[in-house]
C-alpha cells in the first residue's frame, strides 16, 4: 500500500533522507574511483584487484541499503548524485509527487505522476 504524504510530513523526512543521500552520492563517487583506477591499471596485481573489488561490493551493499531504506519510507529515489527524490501525495483526490533535491530547504515544488523533474512546479500551483 502507497504511504501519501502531506507537505508537513515530507518535510519532517528531509533531515533522515539527506543523510542516506549524501552518502549515496559519497558511496556513488568512491565507487567510480575504484572502478576507473581499475580500468586504467593495465595489469592490476591480482591481490590487489581482489581487495579493489571487494571493497567495490562492500560499497555497492552498502548503497543498497541505503537505498532500501528511503523505499522503507514510501519516497521514489529518482537521482543519487542530484538527490532527487519524489514523494507521493493526493490532492483532491488526484495522486502527485512532492519533488525534492538535496539541497533545497523545503519541499517547495510538485509534479503530476506521468512526468518528471522538468515538468516540477511551485507548491503555489498546486489546486
């Protein structure tokens, strides 16, 4: 069952939720480091290309569960680097997602279900 939220909640997630998403964003970008100095060593030491990719699933783990925690809380991940995330809502009945970004103070923007970031509008917009 879908969990709607209201502005008030959403906004009460936003601390929780920019904690799992900036470390999202730090695991994301460790694990493209490793990823690219692997490929770029031509003949990687098997030891050590061992140890590179354990330490590449440990990540990958451990941004699963990052990830598997903001589903916990009912909001769609849309963007790790970005942060983005959506959470949904009714309004007059109609199902709309909340839209925010990490970084952002506040949910402040919105967006009907059959599009995306680029169709975000402000809260003001919303009847």
């Amino acid at each position: 069952m879908t969990r709607f939220y209201d502005i008030d909640d959403a906004n009460a997630a936003l601390p929780d939720l920019d904690g799992i998403l900036t470390t999202l964003a730090e695991q994301r970008a460790e694990l493209i480091r490793l990823r690219d100095q692997v490929t770029a060593d031509e003949k990687p030491e098997a030891e050590e290309l061992r140890r590179t990719r354990l330490r590449m699933q440990g990540l990958i783990d451990q941004m699963a569960a990052g990830v598997a925690r903001i589903e916990e809380l009912g909001v769609t991940l849309r963007d790790i680097p970005d942060g983005l995330i959506d959470f949904p809502a009714l309004v007059n009945g109609r199902q709309v997602w909340l839209c925010w970004r990490r970084g952002e103070a506040d949910v402040a923007h919105w967006h009907p279900v059959d599009t995306g970031f680029a169709d975000r509008r402000p809260l003001s917009e919303l009847v």
